[in-house]
C-alpha cells in the first residue's frame, strides 16, 4: 500500500482580514513542507475568511482575495496545499449557473511549485440555517475531479460536499480516488458532532478508502468554530481527532485505499493493525461531556469577538444574580481577569445579599468592581416624569426605567474606558420578552443570548467543580430583577423547569400549540409562553448578536417577521 504525508492546520483566521490571513496560511505552509508532508489542508474559504457573506458581493474583495491566492502560489514548495479561496467562475468554466447573481465560487485551489496546479469548485452549497450559500455562489458541476499527490490519487472536496450520500467523494472515489481530502468551516451546536463523524464514517467505510476532515477554529460574530478535525482510516475508525475550540497542527501518515477497480468487495476487517500514524502533534483531544462543550464554546466566542473588534477589556453588570456571574466568570475564562470590569449598581429594592454576592463574586475573580447607586439617579427620572405619569401608580415603567439608568452608565464606562460592554441575558428571557429594552439588553455581545435559563445553572455548577468561583448563594437563591419590592421571576413567568421545555418545543423544534399540549404540556401555560415569544420579536430583532449553540438560535437561524399577525402556533 501506498503511504502519504498528510498536514492540517486547524487555525483560526478572521473574516476580511487578508493579509492576517495570508501571514497564517504561509506559516502553515513552511512547516508542512519542514515536516515533509506531501499533502496541507488548510479550512474552507481560508484567505477570506469564513463566511464572508455579503464582501463577496463588492469585486475589490474577490480581487483582493484572488490576488493573496496569487502570493501564496508563489511561496509554495513541493508541499501541495489546499487552501479554501473566492473564485471566479471563467467564461464556459465548470459551474453552473441558476442559483445566484454573482459568477463566484467557494473553491479549494491547490497549491505547488511555486503555481496553482488546480482548483475545485463546491458542489453542494448549504442554503439551510445559518448557511446562505446559495445567495453568493454558483455551485461546482465536475465533482468527481482527482489529482495526484505524492504517488496517490486524492479527490479534494468541501464541507457539505461530504454530508450527502452519492456527493463528490462519492463521484471522485470512482474516478480512482485512494484518499478523500475535506476542508470544512463546520459551526458548532450542541450534538452535531456526532452527526459528522457519522458523514465522515459512511464515506470511509462504503469506499474504502481513508477521509481527512480538518475544520475551522474560531469564533465569527454569532458563530463558533470547534475544529475537531478528523483522520479516518478505511474500516471506519478515527485514528487522529484534533482538540476542540482550540488551534492544532497535525502530520499523519495515511496509507492509501486501493483504486476502486482493486477495491475489496467484502466489508469486514481484513486486519486490526491501524490504516494511519499520527508523527507530530499534541496529544489526542480528551472527550467532553455537552456541558463542557458549550462553556468552551462560549468562551471561545466572547473572546474571538472582543479580541477580533478590537477591544481588549470588557465590562459587566454585576446584579449578584446567576446570569451576571456566569458571564463575569466566562469573561475572566476567555480575556484574563485583567481585562474583566464589573459594576455593580444598587437601587433601593437591591438586596444586601445580592450586593455581598457580587461583591464576593469579584473578590474570587480576581475583578476590578465599581459600585454605583443609582437611587438618586432614579428619584430624578421619577421626578421628571411626574407630571406625564400623573395618576399612575408604580408599574412596568418605573420598573424599566432601572435598567435603562444601568445600561446608561455601563455605556459610559465603555465610551470613556473603551471597554465593551456585556450584556447578560439568557435565552429564556430574550424568548418571552422578560428583558428591557436600551436597559439590560444594552451591549456589544450577549454570551447567553442562546443558553436557556436552566442551562445556565448547568454551566454555574460545572464551573464551580473543584473550584466554586461562583458563590453558592448565587446559584440558590430563586431569580429575581429586583426591580420593585420581594419581587421573583415566578410573578411573571412559569417556573423555569417548565418555561425551559416548551420554549425549546416552541423555538428549535417550531412546534405547534396542539403538538406541544398533546406531548403532555398545560394548555394554558404553552397558549400564554407562545404569545409571549411571538409578542416580543420586536425585542429580540434590537438585541446584541451572542454565541449560537442550538440548532434554532435567536437572529441568523430564526428569522419571523416582527409585524405578523399570525397566532396558529
């Protein structure tokens, strides 16, 4: 059997930022070709970052991306490597036509020699979710094209490409394929690991011949790349998997599948000894369990979008509630206690624990606290408005007018400190409104944006195994806005463990009424939790972009129109 040299480089790149980018991709490069790899796979639409979304629509972009292809081309050695580009189609080129405006393509180009030896156009464009391929590219028509690298026929192919059965590698395998190559800018979600692997798996064992995946690392406004990459030998059987959420390179040396001509026709095992020698890298990524999985998503996300924006602090409302604190603490966990500001802001209906709890939240922290009461502040707006609230007893607006002083001041801090600020709201209260707006939604980001109320206390006692940073009173005491007296959050909501369930029935299985009552909900609960979510799109459409961790989140999954006078359910 034939043996190649394969090198990933599972790395984190930033959207636009071409000459970032190629600094990167020509690191990788000159140490692929000081490992003697024959082969560099590098993530799907490197030079550009992924996704670029609508900057492929402006030329000077797609120029200026075509032309680092260029340089890049120049510097590369005896190593091919294949980098995700923009391309154009050419006139009579190999797409088609139909599903776009624009004559470009979401292209693997390969790279050696000092030329660009070819160039592979995505098949499949992903339209669904958070993918909206569809409006930029046209999609590749020649899916089973194979190259050879180092003595071995390879077929190149792109994310979804590997998703569907009888896709490119399919079409390359039999052409005479002996190792498929997948380049990827795959997001994370809770559970869809499992999915690739099962992709990954079916391609390898029905053609019998050895998939590398290598996947994008970072964070990208609502998007999270986990990397995770993949060396899968032909039986079926992960040989290398890179770390997730963090950047890796690997060398492995992969021995080849037979040509599909010479392939066995039996699909057992002819042999246990291993299909792939993994020659440099860090250790085997450790398994985590799912809540880890979204702590580390979480603090991958809030820290690429502050580093990538430009800001190196933050700053935090600290109310001593568990939704600040998590955030306080994924903060210190992705940016450095340093660079981690918290404020707490005390109105005459704060409690003495609340204050306590956040002052002690700070102390383990580590964290700078500012203390501002806002009473005064407060009286003053009151008094203002007392001649238009004439007649009105203490409602919803004197309870909104709070936050909104909260978000006024955290502004400030920001402007004068150029900290950005964090909001602190979960994906409970984003889904039924229990969130004011210009008040506790105001921020840069909102880490929780997509984690449910109850996920929160997931994620607090995680963290707090073996080191509790959160104090346990935060994560006891029952919820409250504090914003008039003995208020809790069970005077306008239903318990959380039952509000939790029919929102995820609601909003990521968009499910009816009838169908969440029948699966054994209170009517009266599922009729009132569904008018809410539907009555606050409004809220939801001004709020900050926050990590994306379910298959439905708030903004780029979940678009209804905000006037809609649909009540079905």
């Amino acid at each position: 059997m034939k043996t190649i040299r394969v090198a990933g480089a599972q790395i984190n790149l930033r959207v636009g930022d071409l000459a970032h980018n190629e600094a990167r991709i020509r690191e990788a490069m000159g140490w692929a070709e000081a490992e003697g790899a024959d082969v560099l796979l590098l993530p799907e639409l490197a030079i550009p970052g992924y996704p670029p979304e609508d900057l492929v629509i402006r030329s000077g972009f797609v120029d200026a991306n075509l032309a680092v292809l260029e340089q890049l081309a120049g510097h590369a050695g005896s190593t091919v490597t294949v980098v995700g580009v923009v391309d154009r189609v050419p006139s009579g080129g190999s797409a088609t036509t139909g599903h776009g405006r624009y004559p470009i393509v979401n292209a693997a180009a390969l790279l050696q020699s000092g030329h660009i030896r070819g160039i592979y156009h995505k098949v499949r464009l992903p339209n669904y979710g958070v993918f909206d391929e569809e409006r930029y590219f046209v999609a590749g028509s020649v899916p089973g094209k194979v190259w050879s690298v180092g003595g071995v026929a390879v077929g190149v192919s792109i994310c979804e490409d590997i998703w569907v059965a009888d896709g490119p590698p399919s079409a390359q395998v039999a052409a005479g394929a002996q190792l498929l190559l997948n380049i990827n800018g795959s997001p994370f979600q809770v559970s869809k690991d499992e999915e690739r692997v099962r992709h990954i798996e079916r391609e390898a064992v029905s053609a019998r011949v050895p998939v590398v995946y290598l996947n994008l690392v970072g964070g990208q406004d609502e998007l999270v790349f986990d990397g995770g990459s993949i060396v899968m030998d032909r039986e079926g059987s992960i040989q290398y998997r890179a770390p997730r959420f963090e950047e890796d390179l690997f060398v492995v040396d992969v021995e080849a599948g037979e040509p599909v001509g010479k392939a066995e026709t039996s699909k057992a095992r002819v042999d246990s000894s291993p299909r792939c020698s993994v020659l440099r890298s860090p250790s085997p990524a450790p398994t985590m369990e799912p809540i880890e999985l979204i702590y580390r998503a979480l603090v991958l996300g809030l820290g690429d979008y502050v580093r990538k924006n430009g800001f190196s602090k933050v700053v935090v409302g600290l109310s001593g509630g568990i939704d600040s604190a998590l955030t306080a603490v994924i903060a210190v966990d992705a940016l450095g206690r340093d660079s981690v500001r918290g404020v707490t802001m005390p109105s005459e209906f704060s409690s003495d624990g609340s204050i306590r709890d956040s002052e002690e939240l700070a102390r383990r922290l580590g964290i700078r606290l500012d203390r501002i009461a806002i009473g005064d502040l407060f009286a003053a707006y009151q008094d203002a408005l007392e001649a238009v609230f004439a007649g009105r007893g203490f409602g919803i607006a004197e309870e909104n007018l709070q936050p909104r002083i909260r978000g006024t001041l955290l502004m400030g801090i920001s402007n004068k400190h150029h900290e950005m600020v964090i909001a602190t709201g979960n994906k409970s209260e984003m889904a039924v409104g229990y969130a004011t707006l210009y008040g506790d939604m105001a921020g840069g980001y909102a880490v929780l944006k997509d984690v449910f109320k109850t996920t929160v206390y997931d994620l607090a006692n995680w963290r707090n195994r073996g080191d509790e940073v959160i104090p346990a009173e935060i994560i006891r005491k029952p919820p409250s806005a504090e914003l008039r007296p003995g208020q809790l959050d069970t005077d306008s909501l239903p318990p959380y463990e039952v509000l939790d369930p029919v929102l995820a029935a609601y909003i990521e299985e968009d499910r009816s009424i009838e169908a969440i009552v029948d699966s054994g909900f209170d009517r009266a609960i599922v009729t009132r939790v569904a008018a809410m979510v539907d009555l606050n799109e409004y809220k939801r459409r001004q709020a900050p972009p926050g990590v994306k961790i379910t298959p439905k989140a708030f903004g780029r999954d979940r678009r209804l129109p905000i006037t809609n006078g649909w009540r079905g359910g």
